[in-house]
C-alpha cells in the first residue's frame, strides 16, 4: 500500500510545486495563468513543457511572459522560497490544496497560492470582514471596537487587512473576546507591513485564526498591492462592515468587491459634516444597509443566527474614570465623540469657564478628555 500512495503524494506535490512556480512568476497574473491552465487542459505542470512559440500565440502572455514561463530557473525558486518560508515559519498552500479557502474560488481571479502563519478552521465560514480608516476619529475607534468584540463575542470570525486603524482595533477586538479572525497582508511575510504589528500577526497565529498573504515572502508593501488585497478580504467575509469612510477611501473599494460578490455591505453612519465619513454615509444613501448594533447584523446577515440571537455587551465605564472627583465626573460625562467647545459646555454644565477650563486640563492629564480644533472629546 505504501508504494501505490507514495507515488500520488509526489504527483501532488508536483502540482502544487508548479502551482507556486507560477505564483513566483513576476507580471503573471491568475487570469493569464488560467488561460495557460485552459490551454493545456488543466494540468499546470504541462505549462512548462510547452514550446515558445506556443506559449506567446496565448492571449495575454506574449514574449516577455513566455520568457518568464519557460525560463529553468523557475524549479530553483520553487526551492528557495519554500526553504525561506520554512525557515520563518510560514506555510504555503496552493489552489491543489485541500486547505485552499472554497470562498476564494468565487473569485474570477483567485490567488494562485496563499502564504499563511496559523490555520483555518471551519467556524472561519462565519465571517464578517471588517474596513476603515487607518486613522479614525474617536467616534469611529469606539464603535469599530464595540461592534468588532460583540461579533466576536457571538463567535463570528473578523478578517481585516493588519493595517493600523480599524483593522488593529478589529483584530485586537477578536483577541479580546478569545475569538478568532484573519489578517489578511498586502506584502510577503518578509516586509511584512506595518512592522509594528507584526506581533499581532504572531498573536492570530497562536489558535486564534491566520495572517495570510498572496504575495510571495519577499515581496515588499507596494501600493497596488492592497486594493488587491481587498479582494481577498470581501471574498472570506459573509458580509462587510465599513465603520469610516472617506471620499477615497480603500474601505470603499472592499464594499465595493463584496458588491460584486453578492455580499452585502454594512455601514456605520457618520456625522454629516465629517469629512471622513462622506464615503460611508454615501454607502447608505446608494443602498448599504445601515447599522448601529450586532442586531442589525445579525437581522441583515442570516447565517450568524446559528451563533446567537445576541445584543451588544453594555460599554463599560473607562477605569480610570472611576477615581475622578464629582466636578470632573461631571465635565467628563458631558463629552463625546462629538467635539463640545467650553462654551458649550459652561452653559450645559452651569459652572465657570474657569472651572471648565481647569478641569479639563485635568482630564487630558489623566487622558481622558482629548483637545480637538473644533473642542474637546471624550478620551480612552
């Protein structure tokens, strides 16, 4: 028995080697490389064999490409990066992998290979992804957070993209409640980017999801890279949830993906006269649905009712709150994500500018109370 399985692991292997040989190819792309899958009839190892006049008469790959194909060097790289990758602990797996992501087919352009540290776990199919600025506004960090650990809470996998802002805050949220998420990269593991969170992708890692990336291990964070990488995040989601938006915004992009995609986008209203929140308010008037708690989730998400009939957890009261004197108890809860200016606040609270003023250098003192050009927020 073992000599008639030995020689199907090594076919397999032979697939999934030439799988990446043509994932490491520069400029080659999945739909090229589907087409040379078509033209040999499926089999990718049978691309190499091809002669160069055949493999340039092949829509889209042309002389440059034909010279990447058929250049013999290619087997050697298959080994490097393999080694490289074992040596950092990070796997490959290909579309022959029994591991491959189903979700990721629905894609007319699937990635050819996944580099990933940790693993996949069925419950992952319950997923919602998660966007939003890299630098939100106080109103945008905390309601990402809430919303992020009451999905998490329920059991709902967030994938998001490792970047700093909402992605961080929805990653840590994950964590926060022992549940499990996805970090999805837009560079090689090498690069990875920012630094800074590398640690984070380590903490996914150990059983609480995978940080994944399509991009071979050295291939450093070039802007192109991520709105591809948005794809890949709105194709693992059920559905995606975009807390801020900008006119520009990459969240845009993801919602706009999951679109395609058929899944559907949930948007966070803003203020109105943010800037930052143009993008997202524009979602829901174009026909997003809007959401302010994991219930209108879960009403506008079906497949999350196996999880729960659940609510949001009660915000709980910053810590360090709790030591604060009556006065500045009382200026501290007349702030918000809204900026308030001393005025306002001297004529609602009924005390001094004076008072106001001093209190609430206090509070920025003890960070919570944040100055903003247009007044002061609640902090922490």
């Amino acid at each position: 028995m073992t000599d008639d399985v030995a020689p199907e692991k090594t076919r397999d292997l032979a697939r999934e080697n030439a799988w990446l040989r043509l994932a490491l190819i520069p400029g080659l792309g999945p739909l090229t490389v589907d087409k040379l899958v078509t033209a040999v009839g499926g089999d990718p190892q049978a691309i190499f064999d091809l002669p160069m006049n055949q493999l340039i008469s092949i829509d889209g790959v042309g002389g440059e490409r034909a010279r990447r194909i058929a250049d013999p060097r290619g087997a050697t790289r298959v080994d490097e990066e393999r080694a490289a990758c074992h040596g950092a602990g990070v796997a490959i797996i290909t579309r022959e992998s029994p591991e491959y992501p189903r979700q990721l087919r629905e894609l007319h352009d699937p990635p050819l290979a996944l580099w990933m540290i940790g693993a996949f776990a069925p419950r992952d199919r319950l997923s919602i992804g998660v966007v939003g600025p890299r630098r939100p506004s106080p109103y945008g960090h905390r309601q990402g957070h809430r919303l992020s650990l009451s999905l998490a809470r329920l059991g709902a996998c967030l994938v998001s993209g490792l970047a700093r802002g909402i992605d961080t805050v929805a990653h840590e949220a994950a964590l926060e409640a022992k549940g499990r998420t996805i970090a999805v990269l837009g560079s090689g593991f090498k690069s990875l980017y920012p630094e800074e969170n590398r640690p984070l992708a380590q903490r996914i890692a150990n059983g609480h999801g995978a940080t994944i990336s399509e991009y071979p291990f050295a291939v450093p964070p070039m802007p192109g890279n991520f709105p591809r990488r948005n794809r890949i995040i709105a194709a693992l989601s059920l559905a995606t949830l975009v807390i801020e938006a900008g006119a520009r915004s990459g969240a845009l992009v993801t919602a706009r993906l999951a679109g395609e995609l058929g899944r559907p986008a949930l948007v966070l209203p803003g203020p109105i006269d943010n800037p930052e929140c143009v993008g997202s308010n524009k979602l829901i008037r174009d026909g997003a649905t809007l959401v302010t708690s994991v219930d209108d989730i879960l009403e506008e998400v079906s497949p999350l009712m196996t999880l729960s009939k659940g609510s949001d957890p009660q915000p709980q009261e910053n810590p360090r709150a709790a030591a604060l004197s009556g006065r500045e108890r009382q200026v501290y809860l007349l702030l918000s994500d809204q900026p308030r200016n001393i005025d306002d606040l001297v004529r609602t609270g009924d005390f001094p500018a004076s008072v106001a003023s001093a209190t609430l250098i206090s509070l920025e003192l003890r960070r919570l109370a944040k100055r903003t050009p247009a007044g002061y927020v609640r902090a922490g």
